[in-house]
C-alpha cells in the first residue's frame, strides 16, 4: 500500500503525496543543548528516524533536517548557574546529544543547522515581517502581530482566549495584543547578541526554526515533525511567521507529531524521581533495547515507559538475536525484498506495534525453516525488516556480550577459559565440575546454552 500519514493539519490519516517524487523534504525540531537528552528528547527522535529510513526505501533522494538550538534562556540559565561558558555547555551537550542517539542506533540528519549560524536569515525574515505589516517593533523588541494573520491558529484549533491563555508569554505593555509573540529581544551585555537594526538582541525561539527550514528546504517543504508539545505555541508561531513572510505559501503540506510519554502512568518528573535521561538508561540496557521500547506503541499515540517494558524489549532482542545466532552460517541474499506485510505495516502511518509483532513472525519463521533455502529466505526476510527498523543492526555475538558501562563483569577471554575447563570437565565425566562453573558463571551473569557442537554464552 502506499504511504499514509496522520496530518495534524487535517485531523486524518491522509495518502503521503510529496511535491517532488524525486525529492522528500522533511524538517523535525531538535534539541535546546543545555543537557543530557531526556527520555522525552528520545522519543521524536526515534520515531523520526523510523520515518527517515522509510522514506530513503521509498524515493530516491530524503533531505532530512534537524537544527540545533544553542542559544536560549535556559542555555544562559545553565551557564549562570554554574560558570561554566556557554559555548562549553553548548559544544559538550551537543557531543553527547549525538552520541546518545547514536546508541538509539539513530541515524544523523542530512543537515543539522545551528541556531547561531543563521541569525542573518532570521533578522531577514524579521525586517519582512515588519515590512508586510506583520511585525512591529516596540522599544529593543520585535513582536510579530498574531491579528494580522485572521487564520492564526488553525493547526492547534485554539480559540481566541485559549490562544491568549496557552501561549505562555508575559502580556508586557508594549503589546498591541496579548497573543502578539517576540521575534528578537534585546540582550544585555553579559548575553549572547547579535547587532540588529532594533538594537543588540538575540531571536525569538520560533523565528529560529522558520528561518533555518526556509534556509535548507526552501519556502514549503513535505513534512515538519515534532511532538506534541510542539503544536502549540511552536508550530503555530512557525506556521504565521512563514506564511506572513512568504507571501501566504505554506510551511509544510504534512504536520506529524509524536504523543506524549509518561514513566509508569505519571508524567516524568524530578520531583517525583522518575526523571531519566538516555544516558541513565544506556546504563542500564543497550541502546537498541531502548530504540524497541520506544516503538512498541504507535507514534501518535501516549507510551507508559517502564523498567518492566524495557525488560520486555530486550528480551524479545534476545529472542530475534537468538534465531540469528543459530542461524550464524546461513547465508542472506541481499537481493530480497522487504517482506510486504511488514511494509504494509509502516506504510498504514508508520504502525511500529504490527511491524514489530512481523518481524517476531520472521524470527519464528528462521527458527522453524528446515532446509537451506528456506532458512536463506527466511533469514535475509527477517533482516531486511529489521534493519528497516534501526534493529538486529550488530553481530549477534555483540548483542549478547554487552555489559554496562563500567560496571564489573568478567572479560570476555575469562568466560571463555571456563567455558573451556567445562568443556572439558564434561568430557572427563566430571560433570560435578562442569555443573560448578556453569553455576559460577550464572552468578557473574553469564548464561550458557549447550549445542551439539558447542556452547554459546550470553551476559544477562
């Protein structure tokens, strides 16, 4: 089937039709880099990826952009408190930011734009706004005039007062209207700012992500991302300020948004620690047991994260990478197809739970295909789906020798010499010694499976 995506726009799943068949264009919000990413971070970012590589299966060419912002009040806020320069804060969190979701086995965008490196676009598009009638300056501020537009707030479907209510900005006097939102402050000295014609300043959040999606993907683009959060004020604010600039062309043709996250029914917070950063939690599973917990509900939907779901998650890893492992010397024909019943499941707006509950059917397929032919079929099939997925993306010996980092366990050569003595105690008949390694290796986490030939091992 072809492809289908729920548009926030139009409240319905809608046939994805992009402007230019040869060319998918396609913009998602990134991080503010002041901290380590949040499970809530990871989410958009996994969900996106899953996108990005259907799309990149689909057409020929996929520009995807995720943009930086590294500069904003919570950066300055960070840098206050702790002393430390903001370029320091910056560059160290955007290290690790990358770095994590490269264990979620996320691919990098295409583009990756800094906030800081397109101020000249932002104060363009600012100076048009003023110039069209949507913007005003009122003292070292510029306010862009949310009356001007008369569809404003047509993607959150807020009306008037719940505009004014939810848009979390101070009603300061110098507005014309409550609901008008800054396009560029003023910066004191001790900020970060950029000479402008309305005096040394910085940009409005908003204006950020106009000017740097206008900059790479052009006026309108196929798709723009985000979770739902984001709809309001973000997206919203984008949408006017493009529009108005831009003479009335679109932004994007489909809005897809990602729900929202709670850890075990509440919504995370510190205060009732159950915060958790993907850092925290690489520490605790490896990163592709944490990409499958976070696809094992559908996108649009709220996913309940929790330790027993993570469980869960890796478990089913170990079962996929299990058929793999015993299927080690098959060979995979890389001319096979995606199987399509997978396919049909991405395709129906991206159902991660059914393309999952596939690709457990393509494990049981491997572990029950009885001749070389059928376990060649059945093994390049489960692959070819799974990697699709970001999964079963390692060697399987890999999957099942991951440990934490830093915790201790017994390095690889020292399980495979007891493994060896066992081996041996077994041949003697010593079956008493063979029965006490394999218990003390089970108590250094460290599970054996005996086959015919040989014995495999993982950590658990």
């Amino acid at each position: 089937m072809p492809l289908h995506l729920t548009n926030t726009l139009s409240r319905a799943k809608e046939l994805f039709e992009p402007l230019d068949p040869g060319h998918v264009r396609m913009y998602v919000c990134g991080p503010t880099v002041y901290d380590f990413a949040h499970l809530g971070n990871a989410r958009p970012v996994v969900v996106f990826d899953i996108l990005y590589r259907l799309l990149k299966h689909l057409y020929p060419k996929v520009t995807y952009v995720r943009n930086i912002t590294d500069v904003d009040d919570k950066i300055m806020d960070k840098a206050r408190a702790t002393g430390e320069p903001i370029a320091d804060i910056t560059a160290r969190t955007t290290q690790a930011y990358h770095e994590d979701m490269a264990a979620l086995r996320a691919l990098p965008p295409d583009i990756e734009p800094r906030a800081t490196t397109h101020i000249a676009q932002m104060q363009r598009m600012t100076g048009t706004l003023i110039e069209r009638g949507h913007a005003y300056v009122a003292g070292d501020h510029v306010l862009f005039n949310v009356p001007s537009m008369p569809d404003y707030g047509k993607l959150s479907r807020r009306t008037r007062d719940e505009l004014v209510a939810g848009a979390r900005v101070d009603v300061a006097p110098y507005k014309k209207d409550p609901a008008d939102f800054v396009l560029w402050k003023p910066s004191a000295p001790d900020q970060p700012g950029w000479d402008s014609p309305w005096g040394r300043g910085r940009p409005g959040w908003h204006i950020e992500c106009s000017a740097m999606a206008a900059a790479h993907l052009g006026l309108t683009f196929d798709i723009h991302g985000g979770g739902l959060d984001l709809i309001f004020p973000h997206h919203e604010n984008e949408i006017a300020q493009s529009r108005c600039a831009h003479g009335g062309a679109p932004l994007a043709r489909y809005w897809v948004h990602n729900g929202f996250l709670t850890i075990n029914a509440d919504k995370m917070s510190k205060s009732l620690g159950n915060f958790f950063t993907v850092r925290d939690l690489l520490s605790r599973a490896p990163g592709e047991a944490l990409r499958l917990a976070l696809l094992s509900a559908h996108y649009h939907q709220p996913l309940d994260f929790s330790f027993d779901a993570l469980q869960k998650a890796r478990d089913t890893l170990d079962d996929w990478y299990g058929a793999l492992r015993r299927a080690g010397d098959v060979k995979v024909d890389d001319g096979a197809p995606v199987p399509q019943a997978f396919m049909e499941a991405l395709e129906d707006d991206l159902n991660t739970p059914r393309a999952i509950a596939e690709i457990h059917a393509l494990a049981g397929a491997l572990n029950k295909a009885a001749d070389a032919p059928a376990q060649t079929a059945a093994k390049s099939s489960l692959l070819k789906a799974a990697n699709l997925m970001g999964l079963l993306t390692q060697d399987p010996e890999e999957w099942f020798r991951w440990a934490p980092p830093g915790a201790p366990s017994l390095p690889d050569s020292e399980i495979e010499s007891r493994i060896a003595a066992r081996n041996a105690a077994r041949k003697a008949r010593n079956f008493a010694e063979a029965d006490r390694i394999r218990d003390e290796l089970q108590k250094a986490g460290v599970l054996l499976e005996d086959k015919a030939d040989q014995t495999l091992w993982r950590r658990n």
